[in-house]
C-alpha cells in the first residue's frame, strides 16, 4: 500500500562521525524542507569531536529531530544508515550525509512523484559541489534531463550507471520487505552494494530532473571522503570489491542484463577514472594496481566484452589483460581522458590491421575506428609559447588510420574554459592546414591578459567537410621549455603569472595569477596538491 499523498512523509536519516563543523547546516537543510519531512533521524557513529553533543542541542529546540549514538564506531557509513533505516517511522526514507545538505525543494520534488507515480524509488538530480570555488558539476545528468517512470530497472539499464544512494527517496516498506541493507562495518563503497541491492528487487521508479542533492567536495580537507582518497591501492581493492558483489547481486536477482550493464559503467567510468591518476602514483602502487585489474578483469566473460566493444573503457581494459607488466601508461591515460584522445604511435599488424603497438600486435583497433567521426578519439598536440603579451599556440590534429582525412578536416574552433566558473572566452576559428607527416596544423594568438587569473583549459572543435564535428581537448606538449613559466605585464591585472601544465589525464591547462597575492595562492595551491 503506497501512502495518500496528503498523508506521505519523509524521514531523512543523517549520518556523520567526527563532523562538528558541518553537521548541523545538514540538519538544518533537511529541517527547512518544510512540513512533508516527519523526521529527521541523525546517526552518530561515536564521534569524538562533539559531533554528538552538537546534534543533541539541537534536538532540544527541533521536535522532529531525533539523535542515535551508536555504541561503537562501525568504520564505515553502512552500518549507521541501517540504523536509520531500523529508527524511522516514516513511509518514506532517504539519507543524507553530514558534510552534504539538500537543496530547497529537494523533498517535495521527489515525493511528488513517488506519490503521482506510486513509485518505490525516486531519483533525482544530484550535483558536486566543489569548496571553496563553489563550482557545480552535476552527477550522471543524463539520467535526469526529463521525468521518467520505469514498470521496472531493466526498462532502463543505464541507471546502473548511478550507484548513488543519497539522491533518491525509497518507500521504507520495500526497503524492509526485501531486506535492502546497506554492507554492515568498513566497506568502503557500500553504496554500490546498495544499490544492486535495490535494482535486483526490480521495483518501480520514477525520476526527476530536479536537483535533490548537494554533494559538497572538499579536495583540501585534512581528511579526505572515501571517493577522493585514492591514493592507496586498498582504495582500488575496495571499489573493485564492491563493483564485484553489485554483479554477483544483480545475476541472483535475474537482472543479467543490468548486471552487463554494471560491468560496461565500471570499464568506462571506475577504471578510466584511476587510469588517468596512475602517472601520480609509484612504482610499487602502479604493479599491485595493475596485477589487481588484470586478476579482476579476468572476471570478465565473452558476454561482458560484447556489450558494447568499442567502447573506450573496453580498449583501455584490453590494453592491461595484454600485458603482465604496467605499460604505455602515458599513452593510456590520454586515452582515458574526457574525451578520449589516442595519441601516436599508429601501429599495424603484418596484415595492416591497426593495432595497439607494435609489441601487442593482437590488440586490434578496428572496432573504436568504426564509429563515426564524431566519436573517434582524436588526437591534436598543443604548444603554448608565451610572449610578452601575446601567446602563440600551435596545434597540430594526427591522422588516425586514414580516418580523418576521409572525413576532410577543415577548421579548428578554440577557446578556453575557466574550470571553476564554466565560461568561455577567446573564441576563435582557424584553418587547418594538411602536412606532408599526415598531419593538419593550425597557429593563433592567445590575449592572456583577456583571460584572467584562474585555471583555463583549453577546448576544441573539429570541423569537418560533411559537417561533422568533434569536441575535444588537447595534448599537452611537453619538453624542451614548452612549459615554461612566464610574466606577463597587464593594465588590468598589473603583473599575470602564466604556467602552462598538463593536467592528470595529460591535456594542456594554464594557471594565471595576479599580483603577489595570486601568486602567493598559485604556489599555495601547488603545495596543497602535491601533499594530498
């Protein structure tokens, strides 16, 4: 029985260990969602730090709130949800964590359609935040440009791909009926579990394209989230871990298709995420990483491979099965960037088959070049120089086995992206000129005082002769002082301090600064990535 919309409540249960400094604007957040919220139930996991102690005076003055203290610290977030899950009394439940808050709007949004839609699941749309920039970033948007209604998952396996388990609104009822709980002490990615969990009871869904969740990203952190400490290879044993029991979970449920699915999302979003950060890492992490994947790609049967075989995530797993050692790692993570570039060389087998090298031979390339020229991972080089003033980058676009020549390469638009506050400037088009190297080359002035301080990547559009396009970024190149730091004097900015880098996954960027302040806060920042 699903609840009358005038009679739907929601319990948001909150869950934090040593957070004091964040907790409460949580709390507050799930507060000011208005009268459809019955409880909020906050979970603390034993903090130290007077976490408990804070949500306690808040509880006097706040009726709807009520405080748990669980006897010991579980480790992890699963154990403190399903405390919530066992406290709320209410016909609906959904979780927050601590150092996160719910958007105004959020509850009535999701409830509106899983009472409309007698939906047991409703998602939303969840977004990053990132501090202290305040840059937003939303999470699988995708999935949420419209409202939707599923009978059931497998209607729509790419929900897969949204393992979270923050930005939907589950009926309590179903939770308990199935016996959805979350993996109990240190498991790490529980939310995966989770959601497999779920999925695998095949309940109805509905889906919002409204934003229900604020995930705040706190890179600077003295302790970093789970997500972002990925430093140790624990980290990749625990992801890896998780992705395997969501499989194994969806083919116990019947769900085999979803359960393709899942294994299709971990080639193309887990495995290119740490791909492009293994050039950050040492030797000792880069063998046991790689010894790991290959033991768990190996998982992998003939019915995985073949859901979709051009993807980009598929090359990249191939390229780590073919090999017993880490290899071509610079190349790699070019190819797991967003888009995907595939840099030089261009091997081929003895029978002219592209192929991955000349020392894996049996890698073919030729499912990831028949897609259409729109998808292709190109590959363009970039050098900035910059000047007294003016910079000049160079551009030069690679041939990929015949395939952009086809395709008649015409233009180039360029501009530059400010990370933080999305908007670009500088736009631009110049031609492209074909070399005898089979390559087309292109050359622009670059206004660094138009730009700014900040962090500026570099973005393009290939232009070709049918009218086919493809964005990208571009390769940074590196050697010989191509990166060199440089000063540039300004009316607007008195003095910009220009530093051309590559960023993780090996595209060109540029860190300006002004005045001594800025430069103080570049070096800073500096310091800061490098110790975390």
């Amino acid at each position: 029985m699903h609840p009358h919309p005038q009679q739907a409540h929601i319990g948001v249960v909150v869950i934090g260990y040593n957070d004091v400094d964040h907790i409460t604007d949580a709390v507050r957040s799930a507060l000011a969602q208005g009268p459809a919220v019955r409880e909020v139930v906050a979970v603390d996991d034993r903090s130290t730090d007077g976490t408990f102690e804070q949500l306690t005076r808040l509880a006097e003055a706040e009726p709807r709130l009520r405080v748990i203290r669980r006897e010991t610290n579980s480790g992890g977030c699963g154990s403190p949800r399903n405390t919530g899950i066992d406290a709320v009394t209410s016909p609906y439940v959904m979780f927050l964590d601590s150092d996160d808050v719910l958007p105004p709007g959020a509850v009535d949004a999701l409830l509106d359609a899983a009472t409309k839609e007698r939906a047991e699941v409703v998602g939303g749309l969840c977004v990053r935040r990132e501090l202290p920039s305040g840059r937003e970033v939303p999470w699988q948007d995708h999935l949420y440009a419209e409202r939707a209604v599923y009978a059931g998952p497998a209607q729509f396996p790419q929900l897969v791909r949204d393992t979270l388990c923050v930005n939907k609104l589950y009926r309590t009822a179903f939770l308990r009926e199935h016996g959805i709980r979350f993996p109990e002490g240190r498991f790490h990615y529980e939310d995966f579990v989770f959601t497999a969990r779920v999925l695998a009871a095949a309940p109805r869904i509905a889906l919002v394209p409204d934003r229900v969740y604020i995930w705040h990203v706190r890179r600077s952190a003295g302790q970093l989230s789970i997500s972002l400490d990925r430093g140790g290879v624990q980290n990749w044993r625990a992801r890896t871990e998780a992705a395997r029991q969501a499989h194994e979970i969806l083919l116990a449920g019947g769900q085999k298709e979803l359960a393709r699915a899942a294994r299709a999302k971990f080639l193309d979003h887990d495995l290119r995420m740490y791909v492009r950060e293994l050039g950050l890492r040492d030797a000792d992490y880069r063998r046991a990483w790689w010894a790991h994947t290959r033991e768990y790609l190996g998982q992998y049967d003939a019915a995985d491979w073949a859901v979709d075989p051009a993807a980009t995530g598929s090359l990249v797993a191939r390229v780590v099965l073919a090999s017993p050692e880490p290899r071509d790692l610079p190349r790699l993570k070019e190819l797991a960037a967003r888009p995907a570039r595939l840099c030089p060389p261009y091997a081929r087998a003895e029978d002219g088959t592209p192929v991955w090298s000349g020392e894996l031979p049996g890698l073919t390339l030729e499912p990831h070049l028949a897609r259409p020229v729109s998808g292709l991972p190109l590959a363009v080089d970039a050098e900035l120089r910059p000047g007294a003033r003016t910079s000049r980058l160079r551009l030069r676009l690679h041939e990929l086995y015949g395939r952009v020549a086809e395709a008649g390469p015409g233009e180039l638009e360029v501009w530059w992206q400010h990370r933080e506050e999305g908007r670009a400037t500088l736009k631009t088009t110049v031609a492209l000129t074909p070399s005898p190297d089979e390559t087309w080359s292109a050359e622009t002035d670059v206004d660094l005082t138009a730009l700014g301080a900040g962090i500026w990547d570099l973005r393009l559009l290939v232009r070709f002769a049918d009218g086919a396009a493809r964005e990208t970024t571009a390769h940074a190149r590196t050697g010989a002082g191509r990166l060199r730091r440089g000063a540039v004097p300004s009316l607007r900015h008195g003095l910009l301090l220009v530093q051309p880098y590559a960023t993780h996954s090996g595209a060109l960027a540029l860190r300006l600064a002004s005045g001594p302040s800025g430069v103080a806060a570049v070096v800073g920042g500096r310091l800061r990535r490098l110790l975390h």
